[in-house]
C-alpha cells in the first residue's frame, strides 16, 4: 500500500545510484494505480475500473501526481524533483488517512 511505496521510495533514495532511482519513476504508475483506486473509494467517490475512469476522477494533487508519473512512465524515466514530490504526496496522504 501506501506504506510500501514510501519505504520504496526512501529505500532508493538512500541506497540507490540516482541513475536507478530515476529509472524506477516509470514503473511507479502502477502501484499509484492500485493506491487511488483505493483512496477514491475510501474518500467517497467511485471505485474507476480503469485508468481511463481513474484519470477522469482525479482532481487537484492527485491528479498533478498521476499526471506525473504517466508522464515519466512515457520518458522511461523521471528526475529527482518527480521522486521528491511523490515522496512528499506520500507523506502528506498518509497523514490525512
């Protein structure tokens, strides 16, 4: 969950060559699809069945943070401002759960 993507991401900041962290922001996308399928429901919207539904549901920093990551999904890569604002949104929604 949640939880995981954090230690993930902290664990590759901490002990991974920038150049493999970068890497590691394409394959974020689909983990972060399975945690807003959740967050949505949990927050009283509508369970989206697919990226499409999801996408359209998504609003203000969360959609900015799946945007995101679609987008170094797409580049094969991100930067190191990609994976501190993940890390950051991580940080921000387990405090609001």
């Amino acid at each position: 969950g949640l939880g995981n993507l954090y230690h993930e991401i902290t664990h590759r900041y901490i002990h991974r060559p920038p150049e493999r962290s970068l890497a590691a922001m394409a394959e974020f996308h689909k983990p972060v699809f399975f945690l807003f399928q959740n967050l949505l429901l949990y927050r009283g919207g509508e369970y989206p069945a697919n990226r499409a539904a999801l996408t359209e549901q998504l609003t203000g920093e969360d959609r900015d943070i799946w945007d995101m990551l679609i987008r170094c999904r797409e580049n094969g890569t991100g930067t190191m401002e990609d994976l501190a604002v993940l890390l950051a949104w991580c940080e921000k929604t387990m405090h609001t759960l």
